[in-house]
C-alpha cells in the first residue's frame, strides 16, 4: 500500500506543475519590450464601514416583560493588501468586526488571502482564501450586509472568454494538520468538509440572453453517535437565466437538492424565482418578483426519535436551503426568512411576493421602495399560509467615489401563523431602521 502521505506529496507535486502550465513562458525583458507600462502594481486599500441600528418589536411570546426595543452601533473594518504583475496577481484582506463597547474586542479573522495565475488563452488557477459571487448571489454570495460576511478557502480552477466561462471549485477543510483524527472535521470555520462546485455561463455579446448552470457536491460529516466522522454528500443542480431586451430585464432559476444530510436523511427539495424590471427612463425603475422555496409538512425530529405534540420524524427533507447566498439580498431586508430558523427547526419553505421602485434624481442620489408579502410554501393541518408583509424603504448618496452614506427603515406586521413559526408576537408592529457610513479610502497606490 503506498503511504498516505507520498499520496499527498503527489497530488502536491502535480498540482504545481498544472498551474505552471497556466503560466505563459516569457522573460521580464520580453514583457517589457511588449508592454512599455510598468508591470508591477501595488495598492494598500480599506473599507471602514460603520451602521448604526434600532429594532423595535420581534419579543418572545414568553418574553412579555423584556423591554422590545434595542439600539447598537456596529463596525467593520478591512484593510486590503493587492500585487499584480502581468500573469500574476495576489490579495490579503485582514477583517474586524464588532459593536461598538463590546467585550473581547469583537472578531478578528483574515478574510481574503489568495493567489491567481492567468494565462493568455483564458484559463487561470486561483488558489486560497476567497469571496464568491455567481450570477444574483442567490446559492454562491458574499453576503456582503453579514458584519463577517462569507469567504472560502478553495482552489478554483477555470477558462473565460467572450462568450463561456467554466469555473471548477475544490475545497477540503480540516480543523488541524493532526495524523490523529485528521480526517475528521468538527466545529469549524466551514458547515461542510468538502466541496465540489461546476459552474458554466454563456453570455454573447451582441445578444441580450444569457444563461448560467451550477452544480454542487458538499460532503457533511456526520455527529450522530455509531455514525461519528462518516461523511454524508448532498447536491444541487440548476440554472439560472437573464434576458434583457432595451428597457427590460428578465431573470429566472431553479434549483433542485437531493443526496443526504448530515443524519442520513434523504433530502428532495427545489427552489424557483422569477423576476421583471422595466426601465421608462434612465431615472426610474419598476420591478416585481416571485420567489418560491419548498417545505416541510411536518416539525421534525432526530432520527434517533423524539416527543412532542405534533411532532414526526421526517423520512425525506423537502425544506429547500438557498446554502451560502446573499439572503438580506431576496427575502426581506428584515432577515426573518434564511438568516434566522424557524422554531424548533421547521421548515415549511416560503413564498415571496414582492414589488418595488426605484428612482434616481442624480447621479450621486438613489431611492428604493418595495412591499414583500409573505406565506409558507406548504400545506399544514394547523397553520394558515400568510406570515405577513413587510414595507421597506432605503435612500443612499455617494458625495464622492470613496464615500457611501445609507439609511433605510421596514416595517413589518406579522400573522399568527408567523408568530407560531418565529415566536414573535403578531400584535405588536415590528419596525427597523439604520444608518450606514461606508469610507473606501486608497492609501497608496505604485507601479514600477
């Protein structure tokens, strides 16, 4: 049996000659006879951004004598290192994150370290810590309104040209480099061990149509006693689709899961979106929308068994998980819906029926208006559908290119059915307001 770690020091050895491959043959003499500009590229870069909050409403049910209203102010800060020189380029982004007065001094973690080696004819390698954003960001998101938003640590292999783009994303994650237990992965950074992404876009041109296919493969390890380490594998599979003729733009996807969680529970569930925005002049947009994501009948239980009322343990999942998206992005600005569960973890999917306008004066000054109307995707014996509606409207002003300033307020009325599922108390009016500073500043900027 060969040993595990030559095995290792192979796939090392051959994945370093792959990416040499990428990397076209050519001295710094030739380049610079090719290209009289300056070939490196060095820049310091930040993001100081600072939201301010206040949350009224959303109490417990049980909780009738907290008070309901909370106020905070909360910070992120990044400080962005980029190099760039004709095949190569490189990026660190150090993060923190915190509300203002918090003990332990918030969170502190690198949010982006990578390397990527492009090649002439379109294929590149990129290599590390990295934020992903494909197509609207409904699966694969920075969730970038997230104080820590998301980031994942994976090689990414691909080819891109004027019409196609072919993206392959392998990731494995491991809590330490220890021999003993090295192959399991617990509590950390990443819900999965491993992942294998496919994604493919053609886009012409010359045609306003353009269509994207993704599929996922994630390895969940098991916790569950007798089954502890094994690795159980889930899928998605779907497309997304733009068409986007003059003053329109049209968009649709669906996605389907299958495969396993994490317990061995079969897991059958889909999703669907369509969307319209019709411009009539440059300064106004209207648009509307409909998002639907399957459920669960029933509030489940482990498959080890469980009591309660109304409780059954569920053979197959058929609550849809929209994974590592932007939610805050689709289903509300409140979060209520992908951001935070349901009660005792039931889920009985959503539909989301929404519309808005748009409108921008100047250049510098936009505002946005929309209405969500809320209900579950399935049919329960005790539950009515409707869960509310929610109001939401945002104003945002860019004096200058380096600067952001943002305020938005919602609003939001709850059913009973939403006060069952989210044990939040239907009779009191839910409102959210805040006010947001973003400061991009370039420290420095060579080339030589």
């Amino acid at each position: 049996m060969i040993p595990r770690h030559y095995r290792l020091i192979v796939m090392i050895k051959n994945l370093i000659v792959a990416i040499t491959l990428l990397v076209p043959s050519m001295s710094p003499a030739q380049e610079a006879g090719e290209n009289s500009e300056k070939l490196n590229h060095f820049a310091i870069d930040a993001e100081l951004m600072t939201r301010g909050e206040i949350r009224i409403g959303g109490l417990p049910t049980d909780e009738e004598d907290i008070d309901n209203k909370a106020t905070f102010i909360l910070e992120r800060t990044r400080l962005g290192l980029d190099f760039e020189r004709t095949f190569i380029k490189a990026h660190v982004t150090a993060q923190h994150s915190a509300v203002w007065g918090q003990a332990g001094k918030g969170s502190f973690n690198i949010y982006e370290a990578w390397a990527q080696f492009t090649a002439r004819n379109g294929l590149f390698a990129k290599v590390g810590r990295q934020v992903l954003s494909y197509d609207d960001e409904r699966i694969i998101g920075s969730n970038d309104w997230a104080m820590t938003a998301l980031s994942h640590d994976l090689l990414k292999l691909g080819y891109e040209s004027d019409k196609h783009k072919l993206h392959l994303m392998l990731a494995y994650n491991q809590n330490s480099e220890s021999v003993n237990g090295g192959t399991e992965y617990r509590g950390g950074d990443k819900p999965y061990k491993t992942m294998q992404n496919l994604w493919y876009h053609y886009q012409h041109p010359r045609v306003p149509f353009g269509a994207s296919l993704l599929f996922m493969n994630q390895g969940l390890q098991s916790e569950k006693d007798g089954d502890l380490g094994k690795t159980y594998y889930q899928q998605l599979i779907g497309t997304y689709i733009t068409y986007k003729p003059r003053n329109w733009s049209l968009e649709g996807s669906f996605y389907y899961q299958m495969g396993k969680n994490e317990e061995r529970v079969d897991i059958r569930a889909w999703m669907a979106s369509a969307r319209g925005t019709y411009s009539p002049s440059s300064q106004w947009k209207l648009i509307a929308g409909y998002d639907i994501l399957s459920g669960d009948e029933y509030f489940a239980v482990p498959t080890g068994g469980g009591i309660g009322l109304g409780l059954v343990q569920h053979k197959t999942i058929k609550g849809f998980s929209p994974l590592y998206g932007s939610h805050h992005k689709f289903y509300g600005a409140m979060d209520f819906f992908y951001v935070s569960t349901y009660y005792n973890g039931f889920t009985p999917g959503l539909q989301n029926y929404y519309a808005g306008v748009s409108y921008k004066p100047i250049s510098k000054l936009k505002f946005d208006a929309a209405y969500h109307y809320f209900a579950i995707a399935t049919n329960t014996k005790t539950l009515k559908k409707p869960l509310g509606h929610e109001i939401e409207l945002t104003a945002a002003f860019t004096p200058i290119k380096e600067v952001t300033v943002s305020l938005g307020y919602s609003y939001m009325h709850g059913t009973k059915t939403m006060e069952q599922l989210k044990r939040v108390d239907s009779d009191r009016h839910l409102h959210w307001a805040w006010l947001n500073l973003i400061v991009k500043p370039r420290f420095l900027h060579i080339k030589w």
